[in-house]
C-alpha cells in the first residue's frame, strides 16, 4: 500500500527555473504570496495569472502534473466557493427558498477562489522545481541571519537532512510492521474514525523502538567520525548567486511594481 | 547540542512526515485529522521533540502539496506547541491540549485569513480543534500511555 507512493513533489528538470539558486525561489515564492494579498480586484489576478502561467511554461513541469497536486485542495475550494456564494448578503440575482446567492457573494467567491488556486500553485511550483535538500540549504541560509538571536540555523539544517535521508527507510520499515502486524490479525483498515485512529497504535510502538534504534547507531557512528556542531563546515554543493538569479529577482520586482500599481493607483 | 538529541530530533521529524506521507488523504487541508499529530505528545518523553516536531511539520509541508504558507504557518504552530507540551509534562493529561489550541488557532486563522474560507474565523478555529482533538487525544494520549512502558528508548 506503501508502494505507490512517490516522495515529495519535485518534478526532475533542468529549465531556467530550475537551475534558479533555492535563496531566489524562495524569495520569489514568498513575494508572489504577498503580491497575491495586495490584489484588490479580478485585473490584478489576471496578471498574476499570467505571470505564474509564463513561468510554469518556462519550468517545463506537465500542466498535468500541476493539476494533480490540486486535487487534495479540490475540496476545500469547493468548500469555500459555495460557502462564500449563498452566506454574503446583497443586491439579490438568485433565490431559492432561504438560499439566495447575491452578486457581492458571487463576487467574493470567485475572487476568494482563484486567490486561493493561484496561492497553491504559485507555492508548489517552488516544491515543483527545487530538490527538498536543495531546499533546506537555501532555508539554512536564509535562517542564519538569526543566529545572532541564538537560532541554531545550522543544527535545524541538519535534522532537515537526516530527516530528509531517513523518510524512505523509515517508510520502508512502516510497510514492514504493518504487514507484520496484519500477518498478526491486526486490522488498520476497516471501522470507524476512532477505530482506525486506535488500530494505528501497535503500528506506531513498534516503529518508534526501531527508529530510535536507528537514532542511537547513527548518533554513534556521526560522533565516531568526529561530528561537531557548531564547527566551519564546508558544502558538497555550494550555492552560488548567478546572473539568472540577478535577472529573475528584477523580474520578481518589475512583477510586484505591477501588482501594486494595478491595486492601488489605477 | 548533542550529536545524539539532534539525531532523536532528526528522527522523530521524519516518523512525522512519514505518518503524514503514508495517511495523507486525511492530512492536508481543512479536513485535519492528520494522524501525525498524534506525535505531538512525545515533548513528555524527551525535549528533541521540539525541534523534531517543527522540522517534522517543516518537511512534510515541504513535500506536500500545499507549499509555503503551511509550511511556515504549520510549522511555527507546531513549535510552539511542542514548546507548551514540554512545560506541561508533569501532568501527562495535559500534554496534548496546547496542539489542539495552539494549532487550532493558527491554522484555523491561516485558513480564514489566507485561504478565505468563508466561515467565521471562530468557526475555523474550532474546525481544526476538532481534528487536531480527534489526533491528539484519540490517538496521542493512548500512544503517550504504551510508550510509558518503553520509556528508556528516548534516553
């Protein structure tokens, strides 16, 4: 059951965005949620919309692909488009007994809606094109400034890390316990909410022993090999401000000069 | 910081993506009763679940669909959270309540502020209660029970 399941979202590539440094795609990603909250009318959607078209095309990634990982949203969408539509009162164009949808509703709706459409994909295009530990080094370094306030920037990059490198065993080993656990009478799939909430206990027991078990060998085997924290470390792969950076942050920027124009002068 | 606390951290983050990863239908979104949550009661066995539990928020966001604003909104409640949790293990009870109010209202608020959902903000926020109770105190307080008894593991 575990076995159909692709790892995170990222979507192997090599396109312009792609390549782009994991620092500017986060930043990039951040101010278009910002310029997405400035937008006060459908206008400055549709240049939103635009944008995040043009870079998807740049990105190479499948549509397809794209609107697939909008499917566990679907609902939530649905879920507020109708809310938003029959609950705001105004000028009348429908009604049904007490249901009664408004063009102020309508409005709100729509406009709601394609926010949040635009939100989702714009963020997911950064899971899209950037490998989670690409990811977690452009974090580190954009946490470090916090250090001074005693963050432990480097030590959360880490556990990011061996997070990351441990998700694949650690499912393996959850198929594992639970086809034991099944072979056992165990039953994780049938009953109410609370039910299967309960089932997944003799899961979970297991499975922490042998994690921690994990835990204390690679605790000894890192300090075997002289791991310190706190010491200069240097990188495999280190990151590197290119000229594309420089040009896709003036883009960002020119996108943003836009938005704002388009919100709150014309 | 030890090698070793930032390892069990380590760890404990990606048994929490990794329950959010293998039950992820029920996980993302309004519908929350993710089952993940459940971990948010090991601050009573050791302190690295603090970080574990933010960076395990942190990297499930982070390779769910959802992207950005789950991952900070999400992750800073679970870090809070965690927090609360581990001031409050003298009274094991208590140990799951601060990720039902704490989460409850950050989540609840992203999804009213952010998302839009057209509900009352309080509405919101009890909906995402609801779900992290269900995980907490369904799943989670059980859980703190039988791990009791395998408690030298988390030293």
């Amino acid at each position: 059951m575990i076995r159909d399941i692709t790892l995170g979202q990222y979507f192997p590539g090599d396109s312009w965005i792609h390549r782009l440094d994991p620092r500017t795609k986060i930043i990039a990603t951040f101010a278009y949620i910002i310029a997405l909250f400035l937008v006060m009318d459908l206008w400055g959607f549709a240049i939103a919309a635009i944008a995040l078209a043009i870079v998807i095309k740049i990105s190479g990634v499948p549509l397809k692909f794209i609107i697939r990982g909008l499917k566990p949203i679907f609902l939530i969408i649905i879920f507020t488009f109708t809310i938003n539509m029959f609950m705001i009162s105004g000028d009348v164009l429908w009604e049904w007994g007490f249901l009664h949808i408004t063009r102020q509703g309508l409005r709100t709706a729509i406009f709601m809606a394609v926010r949040l459409i635009l939100l989702i994909i714009g963020s997911s295009l950064l899971t899209l094109t950037t490998k989670p530990i690409a990811l977690t080094d452009g974090i580190e370094y954009l946490l470090s400034p916090l250090k001074k306030i005693g963050v432990p920037a480097h030590e959360l990059a880490m556990m990011m890390t061996i997070a990351l490198r441990f998700i694949p065993t650690l499912l393996e080993e959850t198929d594992k316990i639970m086809k034991a656990q099944m072979a056992r009478g165990a039953d994780f799939e049938s009953g109410n909410l609370i039910k299967r909430a309960k089932s997944l206990i003799p899961l979970l027991v297991p499975l922490f022993i042998s994690a921690f078990r994990i835990a204390q060998d690679l605790a000894m085997a890192m300090e075997a090999r002289c791991y310190r924290e706190g010491s200069q470390r240097t990188r495999m792969n280190a990151m590197r401000f290119s000229k594309r950076d420089i040009a896709a942050m003036l883009l960002m920027i020119l996108f943003m000069v836009i938005i704002i124009v388009e919100a709150h002068i014309l | 910081m030890k090698t070793e606390y930032l390892i069990q951290a380590a760890i404990i983050a990606a048994i929490y993506a990794v329950l959010t990863i293998t039950l992820a239908p029920i996980s993302y979104g309004v519908m929350q009763v993710r089952v993940s949550e459940a971990l948010t009661i090991l601050p009573y066995f050791t302190p690295a679940a603090i970080p574990g539990l933010f960076i395990g928020c942190l990297v499930s966001n982070m390779l769910g669909p959802y992207g950005l604003l789950d991952m900070v909104c999400g992750s800073a409640a679970s870090l809070v959270s965690a927090w609360l949790s581990y001031r409050l293990r003298a009274r094991p009870a208590l140990v799951p309540l601060p990720p039902v109010i704490i989460n409850g209202i950050i989540v609840g608020g992203m999804l009213y502020f952010a998302y839009g959902v057209g509900i009352p903000l309080i509405g919101c926020i009890l909906w995402v209660c609801l779900g992290q109770a269900i995980a907490c105190y369904g799943i989670g307080y059980p859980l703190l029970r039988y791990l009791n008894k395998y408690k030298r593991i988390f030293e």
